[in-house]
C-alpha cells in the first residue's frame, strides 16, 4: 500500500493529520528484503526453483534447515500481514477525511490488479501482487468485524487451503527437481531460451494460477491480512506481545520448524511434498516473533533501524526491482549460475543485493519523498480510479 500511516503519540491530533508509523516501516522493510532470499531460486526457473543434487552437500541442508527455522515463509507471511494492516489504517483514514474509502481503496486493489499482471506475464511468474489485490478484496468485506470476529474469520480462511493443499500434496507429490535430470534440461530449454518462449511459459504459468489463487492462494493470504488487522487493532504492531504469549509462539516455531525440516529431509516424496504445506503454518508464528522483535527495538522512532525503515517505505519499487534484477541475471547474463550455484552461493547473492537495497533506498530518499511505483500508484488511483 501507499506508505502507512497513523496518528502517533499525539492523540489531541487532527484526525486527518497522519505521521508515518517507524514500526510497520521497519518490519516492512525486513519483509520485502527477507522474500528476496527465497524468490531468488526461482529467477533462473519460476516452476522448479532450485535444482537439488542427486545426493545434496552438507552446506546445501544445513542452508534449507536454517530456512525452515528462520526465512522460508517468515517473510512473505509479514508481507501478507503488513498489506492487511495498510488496508485498515488507509481505510480509517480515509474514513476520517469524509471520502469514500471503500470506492477509493477499491480502487487502489483494481490498479494493483493491472500492476500484478504485467509483472507476471512479462517480468516474472512468481508474482504476488495480483493475488494481494484479490485477497484485498477479501479482507475489505471483514474490515469493521471486532478482533474476535477478525481471528476466527482468519483462522478459516488460512485453515481452509492448508487443509485443500494437504489433500493435493497426498494425491499428487511432486517428482524432486533434480541438476541434470531429463526435467531439469527440459526447463531450462523454456527458461533460458528467446524472451518470446519465456513470455509463452509465464503466459501459460500466469493463466494456471487464474484457477489456483482462488481455491488456496487468495484466501491464504486473506486470512494473514486479517490477521495483521487483528493484531494492529489490537496494539501488538507498538507494543508486542506479553511474555507468555512469546513463550507460546517460541514453542510453536520450534515444535513445527523440526516437523517441516523433518518432512524436507524425508527421502519418500509424499511427505517431501508435504514440507511445503508444513512450511505455511510454521511460518505464522516465527513472522510475529519478527514483529515482536523489530517493535521492541524500535519503538516507533524514525532513527532506530532508519536504512530498514527506508526500504520498507520503498517496498513496492525495490520488490520489482529484484524481479527484474533477478531474470536478468539469472536468464541472460550468468545463466550457468543456474548449474553451478549451491544454497549458499544463491543466499550470498541476496545478501549483497539486500546491502544494496539500503542503500540504494537510503539514497534515493534523500531526493524523493516517494518510490517511482509508489508515487504512479498512488497517482493512478486518485486520478484515474476504475469502476
């Protein structure tokens, strides 16, 4: 969303008068520079991600332990979050100007839509942002429900397509991906062929999810927002959780990260299959240790973790900017990367480009109020809203 904003510390405040929240921008900021180190196996191959070894090294489980436990669906889960959180606090104020917020914020999900398709069909095929608008849609109905309501209707719409997703992983276990496997050189034909061929397999991957977004996809990420919604009504995005509470997310981290590290390492394809669906539901409560973390460091002041704060105030652009810096590398200037890289060489990479980021956003920032995206988006929506 457009940078989020509430009143803050002052509540004697004019209610149209919004100052930028320091604790969602941060935990914004480590979001979108956190998804890159997943999203970066699947630049060179969008389907297939990375190509395993027909016996992996060490260095190569020790890296995907250490992102069941810390990174794989932490972060896509606070973006999730994060963009639910947005809705509500543009909603209210909105609400608080006497515009229409439901028209206006409509609106903005309906150019989101446009900005998610192209980026699908002609950037990259791992696109979220067409699934956030739909889910956007989702979550707008829920708006006014009280936080009782907003945990239970969340609870079912992430419990529905982790139950769908099961069920398919139980019929259907993917065939493992492995480097130099009769699959892997088929793919790597599409992937690091003529943009023509690429544009066809995105066309053909972005029409295919057309059907799956609606059964799991949307109303997964519907029911994050709304739980991102719930937790900032009900204060945990400036204050944290309780100390009982972090205990109990504790546990469920560590108990459910051990059950998704044992599935990946299982060597019988059903239950590999099923570290996928493992992985969304160890994610929740390692995604709101974060936001305990980074709200307890920051406490809502704009010079503590400031070059996180830039990024996250840039999230729209720099997520664009990884996809496009990511194909380009990974399809068309170090292909072979794609047969030589281990984890560890992939999570290198992310590093530096997150150092980058910084200070890029640190940057950029001091000339502009807004990133390039945010600003069109924002333009797009006021200017010229869609029915």
């Amino acid at each position: 969303m457009e940078p989020l904003t509430v009143i803050i510390n002052n509540p004697s405040q004019n209610p149209t008068d919004f100052d930028r929240n320091a604790n969602i921008d941060v935990i914004r900021g480590l979001a979108v520079l956190g998804i890159l180190f997943i999203n970066i196996y699947f630049f060179g191959n969008a389907i297939s991600g990375y190509a395993s070894h027909e016996s992996n090294p060490l260095h190569d489980i020790l890296v995907e332990l250490f992102s069941n436990f810390f990174i794989e669906g932490r972060f896509i889960s606070l973006f999730s979050m994060l963009f639910g959180v947005g809705l509500a606090i543009q909603f209210d104020r909105l609400s608080a100007q006497n515009r229409d917020a439901y028209q206006l914020v409509k609106s903005r999900l309906k150019w989101l839509v446009i900005f998610g398709v192209i980026h699908a069909i002609f950037i990259w095929s791992g696109d979220v942002l067409f699934t956030y608008a739909l889910s956007g849609f989702v979550a707008l109905c829920y708006l006014k429900l009280d936080h009782n309501k907003l945990l239970k209707k969340s609870l079912l719409f992430i419990a529905a397509p982790v139950l769908l997703l099961t069920l398919m992983s139980l019929l259907s276990p993917e065939e493992k991906f492995i480097r130099g496997s009769a699959l892997f050189e088929e793919e790597s034909l599409i992937w690091f062929g003529s943009y023509a061929e690429q544009l066809t397999m995105q066309l053909t991957i972005f029409a295919t999810m057309l059907f799956v977004i609606p059964l799991t996809l949307m109303w997964l990420s519907a029911g994050l927002m709304l739980l991102g919604i719930a937790l900032y009504r009900k204060g945990i995005f400036e204050h944290g959780f309780n100390k009982n509470q972090l205990i109990q997310l504790a546990v469920a981290t560590v108990l459910l990260s051990v059950f998704d590290s044992l599935l990946t390492l299982s060597t019988d394809p059903i239950l590999n299959t099923l570290s996928g669906v493992a992985v969304i539901v160890s994610a929740i409560p390692m995604a709101l240790i974060y936001i305990h973390i980074l709200v307890k460091i920051c406490q809502n002041r704009s010079t503590v973790l400031a070059p996180l704060q830039k990024v996250g105030q840039l999230s729209l652009s720099l997520y664009i900017l990884q996809s496009i810096c990511g194909v380009l590398v990974f399809r068309y200037f170090a292909p072979t990367l794609v047969n030589t890289l281990d984890r560890p060489g992939y999570m290198l990479i992310a590093l530096g480009f997150s150092i980058f980021q910084i200070m890029l956003a640190t940057v950029y920032l001091k000339y502009f109020k807004q990133g390039p995206l945010e600003w069109l988006w924002r333009r797009l929506a006021q200017s010229k809203p869609l029915a």
